[in-house]
C-alpha cells in the first residue's frame, strides 16, 4: 500500500493518523530528553547577587526623603515636616549569569600495571549583557529603611503624631519602633 492509497482512503486517514502520531510524539520525546541532558551541562538561568553599584544610595535617600516629607505636610494639623532617614544597607542586584561545567576524567596506568583514575573539574562562569553592554538585571531590592525621624510644627498634638505614625508606617514599612516623631520649632 502507498501514500496516496492511505490518504484517499477514510479509514486511511485513521491509519495514517495513527502511524504519524505516534511518530512524531516518540520525536517529541527525544527532543525533551536532549534539551533536559543540555540544561544539566549547562545551567543558562543560574544568576549572582551583588551589591547595588549603578543606583546612587545619597540620590535615594535624598528622593524617598522629599517624597515622605511632601506626603506627611499634607496631614491637617501637620504644618512644616522634615524626615530624615537611615538606611540599613545598599539595596541589591541580581543579574543575569551564564555558567558552564567541564568535567575531565583521565585514566592513568602505572608501570606496575596497576590504573587509577583522575577526575578533574573546572566551571566557568559569564555574565549576560543586554544589547547596550550593560549586565542584564533580573531582580532589584532597594535599600531597606532601617529609622525615621519626623519632625513636625504639629507633634505636639496626639492626633497628628498618630496619624504621621500611621502615614509613614504605610509608605515605607517601618514599624512604629523605628520612628519617632518630635516638634518642629
């Protein structure tokens, strides 16, 4: 029987189905089964954390404090704020780095007829660029805040101490231990 017999045919078409189905499931298989030994001797997703360089901490600092200050003036009873913030690290980076292991083994005969074998291994380890040559960033952290200091002409009252308390605890996730909040004079 030929091809076209099989196709011109309706139960042919059943046939041919079940011949190339199974064919190019078994193919699918075999493709599977090399990417998966290809990823072992290759790990391509592997990445490394570094401390945050490109990002100035100073620049920041100084825009989180701008942006809290404008946020906190705006509480009735507030008047004039200042913050000041520490910060308890640099932030992170994690970029993108290819890594590829070598293994060598060796066998080795000694004139006593007696063999043993040597492995050696050796990883080489890449960064990933992106098109302007720049370290491709897979996940960015920035610094943690670690205090806050809220002067305000309003402190003295309870209310708005509570509620700059509250304001800053949602805008940058400190507990209230991490902030106090003094008069502004």
């Amino acid at each position: 029987m030929n091809w076209k017999e099989l196709l011109s045919k309706k139960e042919g078409k059943k046939d041919w189905f079940g011949m190339v189905f199974p064919f190019l499931l078994g193919l699918g298989v075999i493709f599977l089964l090399l990417s998966n030994t290809h990823i072992s001797s290759k790990e391509e997703s592997e990445s490394t954390e570094t401390p945050l360089a490109q990002v100035q901490t100073d620049t920041y600092e100084k825009e989180l404090t701008e942006r809290v200050e404008t946020a906190l003036s705006h509480i009735q009873g507030a008047g004039r704020v200042s913050v000041t913030l520490t910060l308890d690290d640099q932030g992170q980076v994690t970029v993108l780095q290819d890594s590829e292991m070598t293994l060598s083994e060796e066998e080795i005969v000694a004139n006593s007829g007696e063999s043993r074998s040597r492995t050696e291994q050796e990883q080489r380890t890449e960064t990933v660029r992106d098109a302007d040559d720049e370290p491709f960033v897979v996940k960015e952290r920035a610094p943690t805040v670690r205090g806050v200091l809220i002067l305000a002409e309003g402190a003295d009252s309870s209310v708005v101490k509570q509620e700059l308390l509250a304001a800053v605890q949602a805008l940058l996730g400190v507990s209230a231990q991490h902030v106090h909040i003094a008069p502004y004079y």
